[in-house]
C-alpha cells in the first residue's frame, strides 16, 4: 500500500519457536510503505529462526531496527552455530547488517517524517541483579532466594558472558560503551530508546514472581530516559505488553509473548504497537 504518513511501529518478543507466532510473523505487514519497525528481542533461539524473521520483516518495511533479546543471546545446544557470549552478539550483528537490519552498533536512524527528527537508538544493555527481592540485600542472596523459590532464569544455563567474567560485568561494560555513544553522538536530538529489558524498574512491579526482576534491568539505567531526552522507550521481555508513563515519559512494552500468554488477551495477537508520530491527544 502506498502512503504519506509512515508510522514507526514496534514489537517484540515474536517467540518464533512456537508455530502460532511463525504464523503471526507471516502476517506482519506495514500499513504504508514508509513505515518502520522495530524489533526489541526475542525473536527467537536460533540463528536461522532468527534470519527468516529479520529477512522477512527488512523485505517488507522500510526500515527494521533490532535490539538483542536474551533468547537470541542463548548458545541451544542443537544449534549448528555453537558461538557464545559476545561473539554469538557480534555474530548476530554481522547477520543484521547482511539483511540491512540496524542494530547497537551501527549509526543511529533518525525518524523524521515532518521534520521533527528523533533518533532512534537501540540498545544492548543487559542486567545486573541489582533488581533484588524484597529483603535481599546483595546479588548472593537474590540468586538464593530465586532458587528457593524456583524462579530461575534459563539465561543462567544458556546466556553464556564469554569473554566476561558474569553477565553483570557484560552489562556494566555495555552501558559503559553506550553512555560514551550517546554523549557524543546524539547531537541534541530527542529519542525512542529501545532496548529488551525496560530501563526502569517499575514496570518489573507487578511481576507475579518479583525473584524474576534480577533478570530485567539495571540501576545503571534508571535516569536515560530523562538525561537522552526519550519522547518514547520501548521494552519487552516481561510478556506484559501495556502502555505506561514514568516521569512523564512515555514508555511502551510491546511483547507478543508466548501462545499461551496472547491466547488470554482480548486484544489480537501479532499487531505492532504505533511509536510515533504521537496520536492527537497523547501528551508528549
Ligand atoms: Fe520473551
Ligand atoms: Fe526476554
């Protein structure tokens, strides 16, 4: 279809593993030529689950914008490509660039459609477990406590941090290497921060296990959407998509989730949710 009026759409958390949400992907088109997506994570496990989704969307919109989940993050054993850590990410990056996809570590797009430019940034920062439980006090006791309860991460026996020392220290450096970025090349302009992981906690409240929030986020985070200037920051991972505001920002989670978690919304499963231009009557 043609059109004037592109819009910047976002979803993630596709789960590709489950045939339902393979049929979903199928069923993902934009609504004008010129809009663009972004993909916040989780696509999927596997490297060649991954290159069908991403090649199928970067054929159909404009432009694809990926963040890494901690899914496409993982080393399956049965996938042929058995990299880990930072050099399944580096991996993944080349496979985006092949496809034309952007990703953290390439130039950040500008979405200006009516010449009220945006960077759009997506982000590669992880967790650190300093989202602890109530009555922990350090990451030994967090991680105990998840595994007295039994709400433990997959990510803590498939998410390998190679070369670093724990997925904290990966994380650290991320958000070391981002902060750096961002400083010197944002240039002033507003942006939609995407990353996996919200960049706040708050959103993590509401998790029915709070021993899972360890896996969500960081600390190091908690002021970028302020300090960036973020008209939007886009999130997946905890599979409950919702529309929220924190400090007057407006911040959207956007997962599709898994079969039997979309299967009990009533809203339609598989649809991207609009990012910008920002809807008459939203403040910004
Ligand atoms: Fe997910
Ligand atoms: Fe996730």
């Amino acid at each position: 279809m043609t059109g004037s009026s592109g819009r910047l759409l976002a979803i993630s958390d596709l789960h590709v593993g489950y045939a339902e949400n393979r049929a979903l992907v199928e069923g993902l088109r934009p609504d004008h030529d010129d809009d663009w997506l972004i993909v916040a994570g989780d696509v999927g496990e596997y490297l060649h689950d991954v290159e069908w989704v991403l090649g199928l969307l970067a054929d159909r919109f404009a432009r694809v914008v990926w963040s890494p989940g901690n899914h496409e993050l993982w080393t399956p054993r049965d996938d042929p490509v058995q990299l880990r850590g930072e050099a399944r990410y580096r991996h993944l990056v080349d496979l985006c660039r092949r496809l034309g996809v952007r990703t953290p570590e390439d130039p950040y797009p500008v979405w200006d459609p009516d010449g009220d430019p945006v960077l759009v940034v997506p982000l590669f920062v992880g967790y650190d477990h300093s989202w602890r439980p109530p009555g922990t006090w350090n990451r030994a006791q967090a991680l105990a406590r998840a595994y007295e309860t039994g709400v433990v991460c997959t990510d803590e026996f498939l998410l390998h941090p190679d070369p670093y020392p724990s997925r904290d220290a990966w994380c650290r450096a991320r958000v070391i290497r981002t902060e750096r970025r961002l400083d010197a090349e944002r240039g002033g302009l507003p942006t939609v921060l995407v990353n996996h992981y919200p960049l706040v906690r708050e959103p993590t409240r509401i998790l029915r296990h709070p021993e899972f929030a360890q896996w969500c986020g960081t600390d190091l985070t908690a002021d970028w959407h302020l300090h960036y200037e973020a008209r939007v920051a886009v999130y997946g991972h905890l599979h409950i998509p919702r529309s929220t505001r924190y400090d007057g920002v407006r911040f959207e989670e956007v997962s599709v989730g898994y079969p039997r978690e979309w299967r009990r919304r009533a809203t339609p499963p598989g649809r991207p949710r609009a990012i910008l231009p920002t809807l008459a009557g939203q403040l910004r």
